[in-house]
C-alpha cells in the first residue's frame, strides 16, 4: 500500500510540474492597454446601437471661398466665406435646418487673420495683424457684438502660431514666436471670463523645434504642443503643465497627425505614427489603445461618441464609448474620406466634409475643407 500510495504522489508532483512549465513557457506579450475592472462592470447609459435618420446634402455655393466653422446651435452651423464684391474681406453665413439656403450674418476683415469659432457655438475669435502687434478680438454670434481681449506685440522677428479655443470655450491659446531667437518663445493664454491674459516661456524646447499648435485644457493649467522636433525630424506631442510663468513639459511622444484631443484635464487622445489611437492618463502614466488604424478621428463634445474612419476605407463609422473601449459601432456615410467632423452640442448630428474616395491625393493631403458636405442626423 505504501509503495502504491508512493506512486500516485509522484504521479501528482509531475503533472503538476507539466503544468507549472507550460505556463512559463508560453508566448510573453506586453500590453499597454489598461482598463479598470470597475469600468468594464458598469453598463453603459445607452447599450442601443447607433441609427442614421437622415443624411442632409449641403449646398455646394462658396464651396471654393470658404468653409464651415462648426455648429452654432443644435441645428445650425456657421462658416466664413469670401465675399463677392470685396476681395479681402469675409462673410460670416449661417446655415439651419433644413439646410438648405444660408444667411449672411456679418462682413469682417479677414485680411492677415485667423478665426475660429468656440465649442459652445457663442462665439468666433478673430485674431488681426499687422507688422507691429496683432489684435485678438471676440464676437458674439448672438448680437453680432465686437470686443477686443488682447492686443499682443509682433515687432522685430516676432509672429503668430496657431489660435484654439479650449472645449469648455473659456480659454483662447496662441503661439508667441520669435524667428531668430527661440528662447523668447511663449505659450500666450486669454481667459475669456476674467479678461485676463498670461504669457508663459517654452524654454524646454530645442533650438530648431518648430512649434505647430496647442491646445489648452479646460482648467487652464495644462497644454498639448504639437511640433516637429528638430532632432528626429518627426511630428511630435508635448504634454506640459502650466506652471508660474513657463511651460514644464511632463510627457512626450511621437505623433502621425497633428489633431489631439482632451478627454479631461488629465488625459488626452491622439493618433500614433501606425494609426493607432491612444489615450493617455497624466495622473499614473497609462498610455491606452482605443482603436487602431485610425485615418482620422472626432469625438462629441461630452466625450461619449466617436466619429471615425479607418485606413484605406472611404466609410464613416459612429461609436458609442465605454471607458476606452467603443461600442456599438456602425458605418453612417460610404464615399468620402472624411477630413472634417463636428459634432452638435447633444450629439444628434454630425457634419461631415471631405474629398471623394477617387479625388486627387494631392487635394486631400492639402486642403480639408475640399469636397462635398453633409449633415448626418442620428435618432
């Protein structure tokens, strides 16, 4: 019995060592995809599927002299256009439901300018210049009001880059260069609600960086830069938080488009060099995978819906998410490579604008606003 009883254990001790050697010998991967177990457990708000109920074409008149800003209502949207009879000036147009004839709103002058229009829809920024100093002004969509929030100096080799607004539409950003000296370089922030402008030095940055956009986050105190690094020659993201009077630079990785997005004052999405897209989280250094081979990307202004198109299609595609995970997703437009995207305020309606899959490379690569637009209504 004894030696019987001997044999089983042994039997017992080498399967045992069987199994622990498979496990240790199997393929080792590592993956940066985290995802909390409490989110996978909570059920989404809306587990229904994503439903087109009407796609509207939009009219083709001015589409060479302009384009559409973004949404100023539920159901409007706005864009600037040149005007016929006065060459250097521009047209603000609204365009409502049912999209089908705009309305002027106002001329302005665009010579040497930007705009750009607030996330709320409340709101175009328009940022003038001349040889010694340009001028940042505000106007209201609603009484077509004009007030000047900054005025910044341009003199000697100094010039603008870039104007954003931030998605809470309180803060407007803007690049302060310098062409021959780049440690006069600064980050210039305007809060739109306390009337208070601040300068902040990028002095973390090498000489020969050039710097390309921002954007601010919602709580004023971080930034993503996006640039081309001068020492690997590639299109690079910079997270820095804002502190004093400079730009203290926390995290930086190599991009394949310039578009970036914050997911809160913490976390950020952008697009990797091979189209994947990832989000990353400032407070513990999680960098996640959301979706790969990404062509180009919107989310809604809640952050609960992406709009998205894949390498090498001409399809649109709605999701709902989940953390960082998409659900639900469904194709809403085939024909277009979608270049612009904007979604309204409760995310019933999303316009779209973009080159036809067959059009020229060169027009895709060149000008987003190119090609036929439209206005997909969702139920």
């Amino acid at each position: 019995m004894a030696k019987k009883y001997g044999g089983w254990m042994l039997w017992i001790l080498f399967l045992l060592l069987l199994l622990l050697s498979g496990c240790s010998t199997g393929v080792q991967s590592e993956t940066i995809v985290i995802t909390d177990s409490e989110e996978m457990e909570q059920a989404p708000q809306d587990s229904s599927p994503v439903q087109v109920k009407r796609i509207y074409r939009l009219p083709d008149e001015n589409a060479d002299t302009g384009h559409w800003l973004g949404w100023s209502s539920t159901d409007s949207i706005v864009g600037s256009f040149k005007t016929v009879d006065l060459p250097g000036r521009f047209m603000l147009k609204r365009l409502a439901y049912p999209f089908e004839q705009g309305e002027n709103i106002t001329e302005i002058n665009m010579n040497n300018s930007r705009i750009s229009l607030s996330p709320d829809g409340k709101h175009v920024a328009e940022m003038i210049m001349t040889r010694k100093e340009a001028s940042l002004k505000v106007i209201s969509l609603k009484d077509i009001k004009e007030t000047e929030i900054d005025r910044i100096s341009t003199s000697g080799q100094k010039y603008l880059q870039d104007m954003s607004w931030s998605d809470n539409s309180q803060y407007i950003s803007c690049l302060v260069l310098d062409s021959v000296d780049s440690n006069k370089n600064s980050l210039r922030v305007i809060d739109t609600k306390s009337g208070v402008s601040k300068p902040y030095a990028l002095n973390e940055f090498e000489k020969g960086d050039s710097l390309l956009s921002v954007h601010v986050s919602n709580d004023g105190r971080s930034a993503l830069i996006t640039m081309y690094a001068s020492d690997i020659r590639k299109t690079t993201i910079v997270l820095g938080k804002l502190v004093d009077d400079h730009f203290e630079t926390k995290y930086k990785r190599q991009i394949g488009e310039i578009q970036v997005t914050w997911i809160g004052n913490d976390q950020f999405a952008f697009l990797g060099r091979d189209g994947t897209l990832y989000e990353y989280d400032l407070r513990n250094g999680e960098l996640s995978v959301i979706l790969e081979k990404v062509y180009a990307y919107e989310f809604s202004q809640d952050k609960k819906i992406i709009a998205y198109s894949l390498q090498d299609e001409d399809v649109v595609y709605v999701g709902k998410m989940q953390g960082r995970n998409v659900l639900y997703n469904k194709p809403v437009y085939h024909g277009i490579i979608p270049m612009n995207m904007k979604w309204n305020s409760d995310n019933t309606s999303l316009f779209i604008q973009g080159p036809k899959a067959f059009a020229n490379p060169n027009i895709i690569q060149n000008d987003y606003s190119k090609g036929p637009s439209f206005i997909i209504e969702l139920e």
